[in-house]
C-alpha cells in the first residue's frame, strides 16, 4: 500500500503543529523520522494512524481518500500497526497468551485465525511458546517489550509505526529488537516508520529518512543522500553525524580521495576503510 | 567512605538479586555502575539509598549505616538521586520552587537559600530559568533542574540511576557534561547506566551481572580485558574502531585524534 499526504496541516487551539506536509510512503521501506522534540514528528505519525480526525489537506491510501465519518472528520486506520514508546505501561492482561489475543478477540477473529496468527508472531520476535502462560510481570525488559509489539503485529499489519521503541533497552537487547523488525520488513515486505532521535540507528537500518524541523517536512530523502550528500540537514535541526560516518569523513580527508560506499552501515563502513588502512601499512597483519 | 561490604539481597529466598557484593568507592571518585536491563544495577542504587536493606551484610557511608533508621535520615541529606525520567521529579510548578523544596524540607534557614537556589542553577547553566514552569523545559533541562535542586542541599555524593537514558542526544550531552564539572569540583559521582560510550567517561567501572560484582577497575582496562556482549553489553564505538584497525598504544578517549595521529605516524 502507498500513503500519501498532500499539503497536511494541523491546528491545535493556538498553534500549527505541522504545515503543508506532503510526503509519500511506500511498500516495503524503512522509513526514519527525525527531527527535535516539538519538530511535528508526532504530530506527523498520528496523521498517518488517522488518531487526528480534524486535518486540512488530503490523505491518500493507494490513491483513494481515506474514510471519513458522517461529520467529515477522519477515521483510524486499523491496516496500520501503532507502538507507543515504552509499550509495555499498556500490557494489561494476566498471561501473554490473553495479551496478544485481546485484539483479535474483539475484531471477532477465529481459533484458527488467533492460534495462525500467534506462530507468526512469537518468532518474529524472537519469543518462544513457552512464554505464553507467564503473566508479563515475569519477564525481563526486552521481553516485554517484545510481547507488546509482538500484540501489535497480531493484526498483521501493513505498516508499522514505531515511536523511539528501543528506549531503555541495554545495548543488546536494543540491537537485537530492531534487527528483528528490519527482518520482519524486509521478509514480509512491510513498512516501517521509525521515530527515532539516534542516527546510528537511522544510518543502520533506514532506506529513507523524513527530517521534520519547527512543523514543516524539511525534507524526505534516501539515508545516503541524507548522511553522505546533504549532512547539512542534520547540522540544521541539532543532530551529529554518526560516529561511523564521522570517522569515514575523516579518513576520506587524511587519505585524500572519496570513498564509495553504498549503505550507511557501520559495518560496510569499516570493511571498505580496512583495505585503505592496510595499505597504507597500518595493520599488523 | 561508601561500602558495600559482602551484601546479599533477595525478593524470594533462594533467588539471589545481589549476591555477595562487596566494593568501596572514596571520597571524589567518577563511578560508572554498569550492566544489562534486569542485571542487579539499580537494585544497587536502591541498596545505596537504603530504599532496600541488604539481607545480609552492611551497607554504610562513613560510619553511618543504611539498616539503622537514625542513620539513614543522616546518609539522605548527603547522597543525593537523579533519577530515569525527568518528568517523575518535578513537584513544583517553577523552577526556583523546585530548588527551594529540598531547603525548606531540611531547615535551612531563610537568608540563605536565595543563595544556594542561585548558586546550584548556576552550576548547571539553568540560572536564567528561575521563574521558568517545568514543562516549558526540555528533557535535559529538567535534569539539570533536578540535578541543581540535589546541590542546593549540598550533598557529597549524587548518584545518576539511569538519568542520561531517556533523554535526546543534546540533553544526554549537557548532563554528562555537568556530572564531569562537578567531578572536577570534587563531587562524588555514582553513574549507573548501561551506554558504554558514558561509563568511558568515568574512572572506575563496575559490571554487576547477575547479581555478582564481575569487574572493577578502569575503564580502558575493562574494555580490554572483558568481552562486554556475553553481559548485552557493546563495546563504545572507539573500542570497536581500535579493536578493528588494531590500532597501536592505549585506547584514545578522543578517537579522532588518535585516528589522525595514527595515521601521520606513517
């Protein structure tokens, strides 16, 4: 599916908290927003989940307005998966098991469908059976948090939007949630819409990045571009450079020719500036 | 001055939470308490506030001992906490209110707190904000607040639970930077957190994994000698850079000087 948003705007009583936004989304992407607290990135996310009924401008799903109730005021949009940050406040039931079904249940889906469902999600998430029966105060931070999207991820979703989801989380069980849901997008061709304030994630996993400065789309472009071509961008809204990139810039200087890379991942990072350095004869092998 | 003398701590008997922890931490030290989501850390913090007593073994600041209730009044004027989230510690609806609560709860005289609720805002960079409304803040900010309203009551230690790790990288950025000034000053600082990029910046790092105390020492050491994944930990992005181009001499705090002197070297 393919959202679009033409020349959004949203009021609140005595300010604007997104002008004229106009962006499009498409099929399977990682996509990043960024931009500083109050930028309009909520803002932005809650018109696309239609959790803002009173918008000027238009929202599109594959070309066709999105539904609007007998007032004329927008309606939530169920294909889209939303998580909060910290999810886990909103885990309310007595088992896992009843947490993930809770959703299904109410939209009346079958045994069949509920128990099909489930042996989707937990390896999705890395969870496993046996933590169906446990109630959710039993288990660990990460796991918890997992269970919480994973109850999100019941519904299928075609796109999911994630609000800085590693918050808290140690090091590991952080890397190891967001390489879980770049699996999920890519596999299943989803989409993802990723807010998040740390652009080593960003460069890591985003193929797009939408930058948001004081209510306005400053800019939606492809992660490349964004770190590599117009790093300017980020100067603008407050952000640093990732360090991976940072230490690639000053390599490319100190060695005087450009590097091609074709991802802003750390790790092609480093494996395209091992051979520089050997060659210069600073390795020990 | 700060001891951890072989504690033991439990919810239910026979899971051990803290087990057998000892350490001493002096007067003026950078402490960074290191581990993974769920590894004992803040149950540690909890065990230094005395919101916890330790089931076996002591836990005391100079002589004073958390277990003793006359004691423990005495050991809260002089620790003092920054919690996770900044919004969870405003009470007040200003800024100067907020500092002034603290004073007011334990007695300074009148004359002088003017003074100290100037002074302390003034070492976080915040004394513009006097009559400021808390939610007018941002993130950092607000810590910086809750940090000043901590140093008006002028305490010898501040222990840091967590309190860069809800915050935007701007605002992690200026609380780190207050906690190296007033470790410059003499404080004593007490970080817990699990970045490792952070605990760098301290003198002294211990790594609590599964309740037991696996290492203390320096940081430079323990990015050498422990293998920081098997405890979730990641090795902060200079190490990996070090560790990958098996650079030569010590790890350099500052990476992009090392790169470049690494690299004029040849």
């Amino acid at each position: 599916m393919v959202y679009q948003l033409n020349n959004v705007s949203v009021k609140y009583s005595n300010r604007t908290a997104v002008r004229n936004i106009s962006c499009t989304i498409e099929e399977g992407k990682w996509i990043s927003v960024i931009g500083q607290t109050g930028a309009g990135k909520s803002t932005f996310v809650q018109v696309l989940k239609g959790l803002i009924s009173n918008i000027d401008g238009d929202y599109l799903i594959d070309q066709r307005p999105v539904k609007r109730d007998a007032k004329g005021q927008l309606m939530v949009i169920p294909e889209i998966g939303f998580v909060f940050q910290y999810p886990e406040h909103q885990l309310f039931e007595t088992t896992v098991f009843k947490e993930l079904v809770f959703a299904p249940k109410q939209q009346g889906w079958s045994h069949q469908q509920i128990s099909k469902s489930i042996s989707n999600v937990l390896p999705l998430l890395g969870l496993a059976e046996d933590i169906l029966p446990l109630a959710p105060f039993q288990l660990s931070g990460g796991q918890k948090r997992r269970v919480a999207i994973a109850s999100v991820l019941m519904m299928n979703p075609q796109l999911l939007i994630v609000d800085e989801p590693t918050a808290g989380l140690d090091p590991v069980s952080k890397a190891a949630l967001l390489q879980l849901l770049k699996n999920w997008q890519q596999q299943e061709s989803r989409t993802i819409v990723f807010v998040s304030h740390q652009m080593e994630d960003v460069a890591e996993y985003s193929d797009e990045v939408i930058v948001f400065h004081e209510g306005c789309l400053v800019k939606q472009l492809d992660t490349r571009s964004l770190f590599l071509e117009q790093p300017h961008l980020l100067e603008n809204i407050g952000m640093s450079l990732p360090e991976s990139i940072q230490f690639l810039r000053i390599v490319e200087e100190l060695a005087g020719e450009k590097i091609n890379i074709s991802s802003c991942r750390e790790q092609e990072i480093l494996d395209k500036i091992l051979p520089i350095w050997r060659a210069r004869g600073l390795l020990n092998v | 001055m700060f001891t951890f003398d072989h504690v033991h701590f439990y919810y239910k008997k026979g899971q051990p939470v803290i087990d057998d922890v000892s350490f001493t931490i002096q007067a003026g030290e950078f402490v960074s308490i290191v581990g993974a989501n769920g590894s004992g850390k803040s149950t540690v913090a909890k065990l230094i506030d005395g919101l916890l007593l330790p089931k076996k073994g002591t836990v005391k600041f100079h002589q004073l001992d958390t277990a003793n209730p006359h004691d423990l009044m005495k050991i809260h004027q002089q620790i003092g906490f920054v919690f996770q989230n900044p919004e969870d510690q405003f009470i007040t609806t200003t800024v100067m209110d907020e500092v002034l609560f603290g004073l007011q709860n334990i007695q300074v005289p009148r004359e002088e707190m003017r003074g100290r609720v100037e002074a302390s805002l003034r070492a976080v960079h915040m004394e513009d904000y006097l009559d400021a409304m808390p939610h007018q803040l941002s993130g950092g900010q607000k810590q910086r607040v809750a940090i000043a309203a901590i140093l008006a009551m002028r305490p010898q230690m501040i222990i840091f639970d967590e309190a860069t790790s809800m915050l935007h990288p701007e605002g992690r950025k200026q609380v780190l930077a207050i906690m190296q000034d007033l470790h410059h000053q003499g404080m004593t600082i007490v970080h817990i957190t699990h970045h490792m990029e952070e605990a760098l910046q301290a003198e002294r790092i211990l790594l609590i994994h599964e309740g037991r105390l696996q290492f203390d020492g320096d940081p430079l050491r323990f990015f050498e000698t422990v293998a920081v994944t098997n405890y979730q930990l990641q090795l902060p992005f200079q190490v990996r850079l070090h560790k990958t181009l098996q650079l030569e001499g010590p790890i350099a705090v500052n990476w992009k000087e090392g790169i470049r002197s690494q690299w004029s070297i040849n």
